[in-house]
C-alpha cells in the first residue's frame, strides 16, 4: 500500500490545452477532467458523474473523443487537448455554439460543452448527419433540461453553418 | 351571459386593455427572443458553482453511512486527525458543541442534524466532513475516519414501516412515537353518502414507488467562508452555492447557522446547472457544513461538491414514493359523483422541510380536470430507512394525476364506455369557470373538452394510412406488438400561495378549529408577493433586480423582455445582474412555476409605475402638467404647452427639447434639488421603482378566500394540456416505445413561445423517464440500488419519440400578465397519459397500469399474471 | 470519487509490460480506462501501480488470415466496429462493439479491455463465445491460448493469472463461410449509458440458402447476463439444427435456454424475467440469424 500521508508519488507533465503548453507535476491519481479544470482553468470541462456516463466532460485528446473523467491527467501527458471553448473564434461564437444559441439547445448549459464537443466530432466524420446519424452520435451525452428536441435541431444547422463556410473559403 | 362568463370576459378583457393602453408597443414579448444567457454560458464566462476556486480554499469530502440502520457506538478520528493534511474532522458533537442548530424538517417537533446524531437512518447519511487541502486527500482521511455501527433492523416498505414498533426517531413529531410522522384527513363534500348511493364504486391500489426525481447534471454544491473579523455591514458567512430559492429558503441555512439573516450572503450563480426543484432541500446542508467548517478552520473558503454516487445514494435526491388506495363512485350514465384518494408516502429518514407539502398540493387538484364535488383526501407522510426525499418539478401532483386516469379507465371498463367518452362527459365545462373545486381552489379559465378534440383532430390522419391505421394495428398485434391510443388532459397547477405551506407546523386541532373562516381573519393569511426593482442607469440601460433564481430557466431573457416592451427599448438596453439573498427583496424564487408569470405581472405593474414617475419628473422639468406628458417609447414626450409661460430663458429651453430620453432623464433625476449627485438616495429617485405584485390568490380574494383562511393549497395557475401518446407495446419483452406524442399545451398568454417549447421538450423528456424507466429501487435491507447513471436510467437521446406539440393559449383569468405557468410541464401530463395509452394498447389482454415506472419486467409481469399473450404468428 | 495514489507506468512494449508486472505487486492493467477507472475512483479498485497499455501499439491491430481472424487486445471498439475484415468474416462481433455505448466510449474502449472485466453483461465474452474464440494470454514465459469456453471462469473472474496479461482473440472463420451463414446479436436495454439486461448472440449457418426452407447446418447460441458467465447453450443449437429453423425447433430451444439460464435478480429485471426473457431471445436470435444467412 502507498502511504499517502506525506510522500505521494507524482510526475511531472506537459499537455498543450487549446494551444497553451501546461506543465505541472501532478499526482498520477488525478483525472484529467480535474487537470483541465484546476490547473488548465478550463472550467467550460463540466463533472456531470465521474464515471463515464454523461458525457459533460467531453474533450478531445489528439483529434478523438474522451470523457476526461475516465481519463487520469498522466495519460494524457504530451497530447493536445482541446475543449469546447476553442471552438469559439476570437470573440464570436464558433459556428457550433452559435447553432445551440439560435435554436435554443442549451437552458441550464451545464452539458453544453459535452455535446458541442460530440456535435464536433460527429460532423467532422460525417458533415451531413441524418437524424439518426445525429442520435447515434450524440448518444454518450445526457442532457436534462431540454428534451434533445432543440439539440438535434442545433446540430442540423451547425452542419449548415459549417458546410457555408467551408464553402465559402473554398475548403472541401 | 352567465355572471361567471361576464367576470371572466371582464377579466380577460382587463388584461388585453392594459396591453393596448400600454404606450409603448409590443415588440419583444410574444416572440421568440434569443437568450441572453446563452453567449456567457457557451464562452465558459458564467461561473458555475463548481468553478470557483478561491486560491485559499480547502476542500471537504463526508465520511457516510455504509448501513440503512443502525446506532454509532464509536467514531475514532485519530487517525484522520494525524494526515499531516488534515484540517478538520467534524461530528454532529463538534456541531453542536459550537452553538449551531438542526436543520428545518417540514413537520413540526422534528429535527435534522446535519450530521449523524447517535444513528444513522439510511445508506449514505453524512456522519462527519473532513476538511483538507484537496479533495483527493480530503476522500483519503475520510477513509481514516472509524466508526463502530451496531446495526439495526431496516425499514424500507411504507405499509410495514407506518404500523412498525420499530420507530426510527420515536421523541419526534406529534404521533411520537409513530413512523408516520404526519397525516391528515379531508372531507370535502360528503364522499361518504356519495358511495353509499352510487350505482358503482371502484377501488383498486396504485404504487408510484420510483422516487424519480430531478438528477439535475450539477450536483448540488457549496463553498462556505467564515469573516473571523467582519468590519461593521460585513456578513459573518458567506455562502456561494447552488441553492434553489435562495431568497427565502436561506433561512435553512441561517437558522442551521444559528444567524440573523444579515450575517449570512447567499449568493448563487446567474444559472444554475439545473434543479427541477430539487436543489431547493439538497444542497442546504452543505451551505451549512461548509460555512462552519470554514470558521472551524479559522476563515479559510471551504468547498465541497458532492459527487454522482454520493447523490444518488443519500443526497436527499429522490422524490415521490407513494401507495394508493383510491376509489372513485360513479353513476351507470359515466358520471362521476366522488372520489377518495388515501395514500402513504415514503419519505425516508426526514421529512424535509417544504418537500412535505408535496401531499399537500395535489388537494388543490384533488378532482382533476373532472367536475366532481366530494372528495376525500388522505395523506400519510412515512419515515423509512429509504434516504430523505427533496422536491421535484410537479411537486407530487404527477402521480395524483396518473391515478386519476387509470381510475377513469376503470370505470371505462366497467361501464363499457368509450375511454375519451367517458372523460368528455366529466370535464369541466367552460362555462362553469371560474370552478371551485371540492378543496375550494379555483380554476380560473379553460375549455377542457375542445382542447382534448382539439388534439384529436390533430391525430385524425394517422388513422388512415398512418400510425393507427386498423390495419397496420392489426398486422402488429400479430406480430406481438400492441399498438395504443388514447387522450388524456391533465392540470398543471401553479403559482401555490405561501400560507399553506407551514400548514404542517400547525398541531392538527388547531388546523380544524382556528383554521376556519368563523375563527380566522383573512388578514392573517401570509402571503409572499412578487417583487421587482428597477433604476436607470446614467447611460440610460435599465438594471432589473430579480429576486428569483435561475437555473436554466432564462430569467434575464424574460426579465429583459417584459421591460423593453414596457419601456419602449430593447433587451439589450435590460441590464439583469445576479442579486444575493441580501441585496433584494425575498421572493419565493423558482418553485410552482412562478417565474414567468409573476415577473411578468410584476413587470407590467413596475412599467406602469415607473413610466408614471418618469412621466412627474419630465412634467417637473418642463414645469408642465403631468396630463401634458406621455411616456413614449424609451423616454417622455411633451404632448402639449398650452396655458405655459416659460418664466425665463432657461425654462424656455427646457421646453423646446420635447422629448427626453432616459439617460436624459436620469440626469435630470440626479441634478434636481441636490445638484449634479449621483449619490441620491434611490428612495428619491424617480427613475427608480421598486414594485410588489402581490400573491395571485390573495389578489383574488373574492375565489380564494375560503381555501386560504383554511390553510389549503391554492394554485389560481391552472395550465394543462391533452395528449395522445402513441405507444407500442411488445408482449414478449415487455418494452414500451413511444411513436409519437401528439399534444396540446395551454399555459396562458406566452412571453416566449421559444423558451415556452423548451420547457415543453425538456419536461416531457422528464415525464418520459418518470413513466417508463427513473427508478431509485431499494433492497429489502435498504442498500440503494440507483448509484450510478448505468442503473439511474435518466432518458438518453435515444428515447425521444416524435412529438408534435400545439400551443394553445387560454389567458390566465387571475393573473396581470395572462401568463400561467408552464416550468412543471411535461412531468405533470405525461406520465398519466402514457399510461393511459398503454392501457389502451393491453385492453385486449386485460392488463391495466396499477405501477410505475412501466419498466419491461414490470409491464412483462403484469401480463403473465393476466395469462399471457397468445404467441405472436410467426412470419 | 477519487481515486487512492498509485504509482503509473506507460510501457511501450509487451515484453516491457511483463517485466513491469513482474517488478510489482499490486499492479493493475489499464486499457481503455473505461471499467477500471470507475473501480478506482469509488476504491473498489486500489492498485499500487497502474500500467498503461496505450502506449503498446502493437497490440492494435485486425489480423484477418486464412480460416481466422485475430484482434488485438488494444483495438478499440471503434475500430471493431469499422473493420471491413471483421464485418466481412463475423459481423456479429462489430455489431456488438457498435452497440458498446456511445461514440466517444468507443474511441478508447478495447477488446482486450473488455474480456479481462469479464462483465456478465458484456457484449464481447458473449459474442466471442459464440464464435467459439481462442484468447491469447502473455506471461514472461511466453504466450498461451485459451479457449474461450474455458477464460471465463466466474463472476468477473478469468483464466489470466498473476503477471498475465490478455494479449489478443482469435476467432476461426472457417465455421462460418460467407453467403450462408447468418448472425445476430440482440441486447434488451433502454439506454444506452447502461449495461443490458440481457443480450443474444445467434449464428445459423445453412446448407443452401438458394433453396426451399434450407437447413440449418450448425447454430450458435450465447446469451449475456443470463448467468455469472457467458451462457452457452449447446443442447439449445442442437435442438435447431437439421432442422429448417421450425417453430417446433424454435420452440423446444427456447425450453432448454430457459432451463440452462441462471440470471441474478436485478432492478428492473429479476431473475424470472430475465429467464423468460431468454426463451424469447432465443427465438429472435435465431430466428434473425437464419433470415440473415438466407438473405444475401
């Protein structure tokens, strides 16, 4: 058994969180999800259950997915990480978040991070989701205000949004 | 015209009057205005509870009771005390022994340690918090924590509990030493004749044993701080929390705290992650323990957050968890005569203070939408090892109104009438609005019966060639799946009065004698009124002081709405900051679906006012009469100067600037008398109203009176709504899907049909989980069995049917605004109306709904007994 | 819920996972992190050292060969899912990975991840079992297979000893030729955050599906959460097969499934739910299976 009263083993780590190279000497027990929010201040990362079933911890950690409360912060050593809020541009909201406003997708906003990160996911694999292409791939998320009704809706028009603007800058 | 007709007319006519007298023009309320919450929400610039981190704060975690029942004989804290992180470990002993106070129970002569006293009375009771440097280490040294427990026989069943010797708190409440910790009786009428007379009497058992509840994703958290040495006007405590109503219900905390009001800030975040109710009784323990650990530790911030397991499992969570025994007499012809509803409803370890009203408010529904004159309504509040129950959205109306419909399907059955026949010959008719139920609440407005057709017609094409075409529901019973249908309306009470919310503090015989309108005055009835407050500001924005707390609702979107269209600007010259519980006025905050309405009463009554007073001060300034101003949209205008002389050049100015603007006006305000001051007094200010809309029901004195002297629940809100859910049923598993849910929602005149839909969505997703699969199952030795979302089966995207949803809008009668209240939608209708459909669907195998949540073994369960499907042809 | 300090290692090779094993006591594996961390950070788990697999990419990988097909134990559910070879040769197993959770679940998730916590509801056992796997488990003396019928040996429980560590499946191929062979894998569960209640794997494969009412040449049937171990039900597959799948046959199926289920109660499902629920799921089980190896 450690002794945890005094001498915990820890480790020094470096992360790039939404662009910004963070290194911190941590405790190999702390999650990730705590990591973000404590040492990152990246609090948009929101603790819904710690343990893996709602999804408001949603993040991505080289380009997939993760619950970064499944995660401890060392595994995620040397990865870029990104949250919800680098999706924002500069000061205006990112094409997604700007769906979930428009259609009223978020009331208490708690799980809002979570699905925005899943809605990013979803559509970069799949830029024209069907209805049931958007259920399948917003289903690790939970949300308990809306109904999901306003969500499906903000991610059908997030696909939109972004579709006009890869257009228009020509991308494909 | 009947006089009722004519009172109503009147009063319909009053409220669209004031709308078109209103100068300015209706510009914002009625649409769908974009919230203003949302950008701060989705740029991570709102604070949740969760997200501050004072530097200096240490963190809690609670040592918590493993068993359901059973004595402490020992709590060693040693060990604890040596961690070198270790920063406190509190018992109830070290509570107590610094002078701070039990927690409020709902029941008069009960009391609730925040911490363990001697026992522990269910699975997850906090026994003592360790305070330390981080959470981590703080979960380390609560596990250093030893305690001794000689274990006790569990309770866990109502029925066996209220007759049990074995009493969990025999010194407490007034049947000590009984586990039935309240009960009364009402008669209303004279059920008892009534069913002696009757052609049939129906009587049949009902659970709504699920404890399905709120789960907002924000658990409920607190960071208290301790001023060791507060300057003269600083609070002792301050307290940052996710509290629900904070205004009013922060006397749990200060009263635990053992403080004057003024020594205790509660402040709470401009949304909160979700609530739903709950967050009203779930997180004022943690106010408290945090605040005193931090004096404890000598005024460091101490935060605690309470995690999913912890919630789940003794968080004071869950909600509802009744038995029903209930009759209804009825004639041959389908008229139902009488009702008589008793039920035990398990509340756990505590009856937690207000959460006990939840038996209470259904007595203002306690006809449902029917017109039925005698009643009995019974209630006992039971005290179990079950963890202590908190409010939820609907308020214990939801499982009263699923009772009502499968007794109304019974008495279908036995008469062989048509389900929806038999109900449109028992709705209330329009014409008999305002109706004064049984309970003497009154429902204001509604034509019941057209609503339900209404919402029939919107389903007629699906039977031919659609969902319940004869044929494709004759295909799928063949195939095993039993496709049904059926309407259903049901009330969605709002807007209840204060008064009777302490009736459970009053000894019983007082509640019959005094509680009379021969002994008690009306003047005696309490009553909280809606307060609102506004100043402009130098650069004209207007800043509304809410006292209501949002969690997720869009107060400073409906708040901005209101006050734009009265004053003629737009939401974005609204200023809504977050207020603490000691910066505004109390209000009753976000329960009974209150806010909307309210505020928008309160608004109307404060555009008023203070258009009037801007209205004097520009007279003033043009040294004319008020009767030749108008407030216009964002300022004052000059109609007229007849009959002025401007008595010098300066005057003469003055004049010719015919209109002034708000921050004209606000500076005009400030200059006057005491010169250029900015600094007032807000008293003085014209361009500063503060402004009361008083309680619905008091307003109404000449329909609530009676129901108020005696202390009743008065609910002068009634929205409601028709639904036909389509549902499908497979035999063999036992699953319900939901195909579709077609619905008609009246909630009153809307202010914002966008958040209104919201509200619609989110709370029928709610009503959804509460029919068909949240449960906070129990062992029989009282271990919980929901700690985790794998088993707390909280709906998924995965569960939304289709719905189409009508919005209907039959103005309040009673309220300024004409809005009523639509927050506990969905929860309200939906359980009882899939409910309804599902009986439909297994008429054929003779199977009814007697339990919720309609989970598959159960709906599996209820067809073996019956004798089973014939097996589904093979294909 | 937090988790006790450990010690973590992240090894990028099996030869150097064996020998961190070896060094420490109390060492716990850690794949997809999607089982063990919830263990850990309720301290029902409290290891002293945690070694990650992540960094071992050698144990990512779909291996499709003559007659078999093998995975490694790092592949994760997504890649199960998406993989041509695996939905080509036994669909069934990409089936019951896309029907794990949800998208970001399946991200890091693993096979191997999956066999080792051996979950009586788990999708994987269940459908390895059914195509009759083989594990391969690695110790520092080598590597050694085991037959699935054989790995899972009681709740939770499985043939890895101390220091051993799940390596890979390999599943024969050969049983199941393309263009008449049928799967199906049925789970009973309302959300998909959760476990099932119950779930089927059903494999018919046919003589000639070109033909009237072809024959039933060999059947699978395993059932999850319907004992403390992937259930098998040998005498069931027997009872269909030489048969053209008839309701008889069906029938007297469903009889021995029920008879060999041995569910725990649990809440919203009680043992006698879950056994009648057996019954019918080897009817659907099989019963899909069979339309599927006649539809193609």
């Amino acid at each position: 058994m450690i002794d945890n009263t005094s001498d915990r083993p820890t480790q020094e780590i470096t992360l790039t969180v939404n662009g910004n190279e963070i290194t911190e000497e941590v405790e190999p027990r702390h999650k990730l999800s705590d990591f973000l929010r404590y040492r990152a201040d990246e609090t948009d990362v929101r603790v819904g259950c710690e343990h893996g079933a709602c999804g408001a911890c949603t993040v991505e950690v080289d380009g997939k997915n993760v619950k970064s409360c499944m995660l401890f912060a060392v595994q995620a050593d040397g990865s870029e990480v990104l949250t919800s809020k680098a999706l924002n541009d500069d000061d205006e909201l990112g094409p997604i978040q700007e769906a979930f406003h428009e259609n009223h997708a978020l009331q208490c906003g708690f799980c809002t991070s979570g699905f925005i990160m899943a809605t990013k996911e979803l559509l970069e694999e799949n830029p024209d989701p069907d209805r049931e292409e958007i259920v399948e791939g917003l289903s690790d998320n939970i949300c308990r205000c809306t109904g999901y009704v306003n969500i499906i809706k903000a991610v059908e028009d997030a696909a939109d949004r972004i579709d006009t603007v890869s257009q228009a800058t020509g991308d494909d | 015209m009947s006089q009722a007709e004519e009172s109503k007319a009147e009063r319909v006519k009053e409220v669209e009057d004031h709308i078109s007298n209103q100068p300015t023009p209706q510009n914002y309320v009625g649409s769908e205005v974009r919230r203003k919450e949302d950008e701060k929400i989705l740029k991570d610039h709102r604070e949740y509870v969760q997200d501050r981190n004072p530097p200096d704060a240490l963190h809690a975690a609670y040592v918590r009771s493993p068993h359901a029942h059973a004595e402490i004989t020992d709590i060693d804290t040693s060990a604890a005390e040596e961690h070198d992180e270790c920063k406190l470990v509190m018992t109830v002993d070290d509570y107590r022994d610094a002078g701070y106070a039990p927690m409020l129970c709902g029941i008069q002569e009960w009391a609730e340690w925040p911490l363990a006293d001697g026992k522990v009375t269910y699975v997850g009771q906090c026994v003592a918090m360790v305070v330390a440097t981080d959470r981590y280490v703080a979960e380390d040294i609560a596990d250093l924590v030893e305690v001794e427990y000689e274990r006790l026989d569990p309770l866990v069943d109502v029925m066996e509990a209220r007759d049990s010797d074995n009493v969990l708190y025999p010194e407490m409440g007034p049947n000590a030493p009984s586990n039935v910790a309240f009960d009364e009786t009402f008669e209303l009428g004279d059920p008892d004749g009534v069913f002696e007379e009757a052609d049939h009497v129906i009587e049949k058992e009902f659970d709504w044993e699920s404890r399905a509840s709120g789960v907002p994703l924000e658990t409920p958290s607190a960071l208290g701080t301790c001023n060791m040495n507060p300057e003269d006007g600083e609070e002792k405590f301050h307290v940052w929390s996710n509290q629900q109503l904070h205004t009013w219900a922060d006397v749990a905390i200060y009263a635990a705290l053992d403080q004057p009001r003024e020594e205790v800030r509660v402040e709470v975040p401009l949304t909160a992650g979700g609530s739903y109710g709950t967050k009203h009784a779930t997180v004022y323990r943690h106010a408290v323990l945090t605040a005193v650990a931090s004096e404890m530790v000598g005024g460091n911030p101490v935060k605690y957050v309470e995690d999913r397991i912890e919630d789940l499992q003794g968080g004071d969570s869950a909600s509802t968890d009744r038995h029903y025994k209930a009759k209804i007499a009825f004639n041959d012809d389908g008229e139902i005569l009488a009702n008589d509803f008793w039920l035990a409803d398990n509340f756990g370890a505590f009856p937690r203070f207000i959460c006990t009203n939840q038996v209470l408010k259904p007595l203002a529904i306690v006809n449902g939408p029917y017109d039925v004159e005698h009643a009995r309504y019974e209630y006992e509040i039971v005290c179990t090892n079950k963890m202590p129950q908190t409010s939820y959205r609907g308020f214990g109306t939801p499982a009263h109104s699923w009772v009502w419909e499968m007794l109304m399907d019974e008495a279908a059955d036995v008469l062989d009438m048509d389900p929806t026949e038999i109900r449109l010959k028992n709705y209330i008719d329009e014409e008999d609005m305002p109706y004064k139920t049984p309970s003497a609440n009154v429902y204001g407005e509604g034509d019941y019966a057209k609503t339900v057709r209404k919402v029939w017609d919107l389903v007629e094409d699906e039977k031919d060639g659609g969902l319940l075409d004869p044929d494709r529901v004759e295909e799928l019973r063949e195939e095993g799946i039993y496709r049904g249908s059926g309407s259903a309306l049901v009330l969605e009470p709002g807007l209840g009065c204060y008064d009777y919310h302490t009736r459970q503090f009053i000894p019983r015989d007082e509640l019959a004698t005094y509680y009379t309108p021969e002994n008690r005055d009306f003047s005696d009835v309490v009553t909280m009124a809606e307060p609102l407050e506004a100043y402009i500001r130098t650069d004209g924005k207007v800043v509304v002081k809410i006292s209501s707390d949002d969690q997720g609702q869009g107060h400073q979107t409906i708040a901005s709405q209101m006050l734009a269209d009265e004053l003629g600007i737009t939401p974005d010259d609204v200023v809504v900051p977050q207020q603490d519980n000691l910066d505004v006025a109390s209000d009753v905050g976000s329960a009974s679906s209150r806010m909307a309405t309210v505020m928008s009463s309160a608004a109307i009554g404060l555009g008023e006012k203070l258009r009037g007073q801007l209205e004097e001060l520009a007279a003033d300034h043009w040294g004319i009469d008020t009767e030749q101003v108008e407030f216009d949209e964002g300022g004052v205008k000059q109609l007229s100067t007849e009959g002025v002389e401007p008595v010098d050049k300066r005057h003469a100015e003055r004049l010719e600037q015919e209109f002034l603007t708000l921050t004209e006006l606000v500076h005009i305000d400030k200059m006057m008398e005491t010169g250029d001051s900015h600094f007032k007094p807000q008293a003085e200010l014209k361009t500063y109203a503060y402004y009361e809309y008083p309680d619905v029901a008091y307003e109404n004195r000449e329909y609530f009176e009676e129901a108020m002297i005696r202390k009743r629940p008065t609910y002068p809100s009634i929205s409601f709504a028709a639904n036909v859910p389509i549902v499908d049923v497979d035999v063999e598993t036992g699953e319900i899907e939901i195909q579709k849910i077609y619905s008609v929602r009246d909630s009153g005149r809307i202010i914002n049909p966008m958040i209104v839909e919201g509200q619609h969505h989110g709370g029928i997703m709610q009503g959804i989980g509460a029919a068909l699969q949240e449960e906070f199952g129990y062992s029989e030795d009282g271990q919980p069995q929901s700690t985790t979302f794998f088993d707390m089966m909280l709906p998924s995207i995965e569960n939304l049917p289709e719905l189409e949803i009508e919005k209907q809008e039959t103005w309040s009668v009673f309220s300024k605004s004409g809005a009523k209240g639509v927050g506990e939608t969905g929860i309200m209708d939906i359980p009882a109306s899939l409910a309804h459909s599902v009986n439909d669907a297994l008429k054929p195998l003779d199977v009814t709904v007697e339990e919720m949540p309609m989970t598959p073994n159960r709906v599996r369960s209820w067809i073996r007994d019956a004798g089973d499907a014939p097996a589904p042809a093979d294909d | 819920m937090k988790s006790e300090p450990f010690v973590y290692h992240s090894p990028s090779s099996v030869e150097e996972v064996v020998s961190l094993m070896n060094e420490h006591d109390h060492a716990e594996l850690v794949a997809g992190n999607q089982s063990l961390a919830i263990q850990m950070n309720n301290r029902l788990a409290t290891p002293d050292h945690l070694i990650d697999l992540n960094g071992v990419d050698e144990l990512a990988y779909v291996d499709e060969r003559d007659g078999e097909i093998e995975i490694g134990a790092m592949t994760t559910h997504k890649t199960i899912a998406n993989s041509d070879a695996i939905d080509r040769t036994v669909p069934i197993l990409a089936e019951a990975a896309q029907q794990i959770a949800g998208p970001s679940v399946r991200n890091v998730g693993t096979l191997g991840g999956g066999i080792g916590e051996a979950d009586p509801a788990g999708n994987y056992p269940t459908v390895l079992t059914a195509l009759d796997a083989t594990i391969t488990i690695t110790s520092e003396s080598g590597d050694r297979d085991v037959g699935v019928d054989e790995f899972f040996i009681a709740y939770m429980m499985t043939e890895v000893g101390e220091n051993e560590m799940i390596t890979g499946a390999t599943v024969p191929t050969d049983p199941f030729p393309i263009g008449r062979t049928g799967m199906s894998f049925l789970e009973l569960k309302r959300v998909p955050h959760t476990w099932p209640k119950l779930s089927a794997a059903g494999i018919v494969r046919v003589d000639d599906p070109t033909r009237d009412d072809p024959t039933v040449e060999e059947a699978r049937l395993t059932f999850a959460n319907a004992s403390d171990t992937p259930l098998r039900v040998e005498a069931a597959e027997s009872a269909v097969e030489g048969t053209s799948l008839t309701d008889d046959a069906l029938e007297e199926a469903a009889e021995i499934a029920m008879d060999s289920a041995d569910p725990a109660d649990e809440m919203q499902a009680e043992a006698e739910y879950k056994e009648e629920q057996v019954g019918i799921f080897t009817k659907r089980a099989l019963r899909e299976a069979y339309d599927r190896a006649l539809d193609q």
